[in-house]
C-alpha cells in the first residue's frame, strides 16, 4: 500500500503503479516463502531452533507422543504435567515457556523402550524391579536417558529438545535404589555412590533447570497419601532446597529469588490439580438401586 500510494502520489500512469505494486507483492511473498523453506536448514546449520518449529513439535499428535500415550500412558500424563508445571515457572523467572513445554513433552520418551520398569506405568501392587537386584535395577533406569537420545536423534529433533533428556535428571542420585543397595552391603565404604548416578550433564540452561526441577516436583507429590496444599508446599521447598543444595543448579543462572518464584509457580500449578472436592450427596434410594449395565 505504501509503494502503491507513492506511485499515485508522484502522478505515474496507473498501468505503471499497478506493474510496480504488484511486482512488489510478488516480492514480499517470494521472500517469505525463500525464508520458511530455508528456516529448517539455517536451524541445522546454527543449532537454532524457532517458534516455528516449537509450535509444530507442541502438537500431540506427532509419533513418538502418540506412541507414548499407548505404550507408557503413565509416563505420558507424567510429562503433560511436568510441561505445565515448567511453563508457568518460565513465564515468571523471564525463561522461554514454549521451549520448556515442548522439551518436558520429550524428556521421558526413552522411556518406551522399557515402560514397565517404571512406576507411573506399574500396576498397583507388581514391579518388575522385585526380582532385581538393586545395581541391576539402576542400570534399567539410567539407560531411558540414553535411550531417549537415540530416539530423539532419529527422528531428528532439535538439540535445544533433546537437551532436556539428560538435562532433566543432570548427575541426580537414584536415592532409592542405593539405599536398597546399602542396605544390601555389609561395608558401605565399598558402594560407590557414582554407580547410582545420572550420567549429566547437569542443567546449563533455564530452560532445562526448571524442567528438573518440575520433574522431581511432580514425582515427588504425586507419591503423596494427603495432597493437602501445606503438605504439597512442603515437599515442593524440599525438592528444590536439595536439588541446590545437590549442585544439580550450579551451570545455569538461577538466582535464589527465581528458585522462590519457581516453587511458587509450582504451587500455583499443583493447587488447581489437586485441589479438593465436595463430597456430592448420594440421591434417595440411590444405594439400594443396581448399577445399570453399560453397553
């Protein structure tokens, strides 16, 4: 409109302003279109990733999202929260909320290879780490991380996602299955704490340190008997006082204040999951009545 209004204003011939306004519409569309098919290349070749593709990989319906609803529905849901979780605790410490929402949907995917070795994927009263030994079961634990890589390179996601894989757990501690392997040991000394390490690195980016932290967040209280908000408060602070205290948050800039912030983004988050319900009232006659069968 600019071009076409300058044309006019310089008195040129109509035929003139017309070629000219439309070459130039024709430009700007030829520019975007040379600018979104080169974009995946340029993110390639720079290791930048865009909105653009954040959004595209956002969708739930790629395959290895869907894949993981069917196969490990546990670990699925498990990582929708974890996203919501790291996106609210990004908007308030200035972080990117969409690349922490997409990284959380992909940080547990190596997970499909061995699904049923977790607990969100488990009936109630079996596990598969019962006939185990404790080092073994470690072992079928740390390997997701390198799994997830693999998966994540295959089908060629972003670096700036697959961070999140190892980012997510950084060199944490598999707490309960060293502590069945002390227990198992007569000389402690003799148990070296690395072997039930995470391999790393740890968190180098905003991003992935709130991921980390809204993954042991979410873990941590889904295990709770009484989901009361000041029980819920509790082991959130908890959580992230021994990620820190830990040096799992000592490469990325965090300051103590975002680490307040986070915990209660979290809360926030957390509060309208498992906030409480009113116990409806059963209608008259309605015990004495059979369930009407379905189907």
């Amino acid at each position: 409109m600019a071009i076409f209004g300058g044309y006019l204003s310089l008195q040129w011939p109509t035929e003139a302003v017309a070629a000219h306004s439309l070459a130039a519409l024709g430009g700007g569309f030829l520019s975007s279109l040379i600018a979104f098919c080169l974009l995946p290349l340029c993110e390639s070749l720079f290791g930048l990733i865009t909105d653009v593709t954040l959004l595209e990989l956002s969708d739930l319906n790629h395959p290895l999202l869907k894949e993981l609803s069917v196969k490990a529905p546990g670990t699925y849901h498990h990582s929708l929260i974890v996203a919501n979780l790291a996106e609210a605790a990004c908007e308030v410490v200035g972080a990117d909320s969409l690349l922490a929402r997409v990284g959380c949907y992909f940080h547990d995917i190596g997970k499909l290879v061995h699904p049923e070795y977790f607990v969100e994927n488990q009936p109630p009263d079996a596990s598969r780490h019962d006939p185990l030994t404790p080092s073994m079961s470690s072992l079928v634990i740390l390997s997701h991380v390198k799994e997830g890589i693999k998966l994540a390179q295959r089908y060629r996601l972003n670096q700036a996602i697959i961070d999140f894989i190892p980012g997510h757990h950084g060199t944490g501690l598999i707490y309960y299955f060293y502590r069945r392997a002390l227990e198992e040991v007569e000389d402690e000394s003799l148990l070296k704490e690395e072997r039930f390490r995470y391999p790393g690195p740890k968190p180098h980016t905003r991003e992935t340190a709130v991921a980390l932290l809204a993954d042991s967040s979410e873990a941590a209280t889904r295990a709770l008997r009484e989901k009361s908000p000041a029980r819920i408060e509790e082991v959130v602070r908890r959580i992230i006082n021994n990620k820190f205290i830990d040096g799992q948050l000592d490469e990325c800039d965090l300051t103590l204040r975002n680490l307040h912030q986070i915990a209660g983004a979290f809360l926030r988050v957390l509060a309208g999951i498992y906030h409480s319900r009113i116990e409806y009232p059963k209608a008259p006659g309605e015990e004495e009545q059979p369930l009407a069968h379905a189907g």
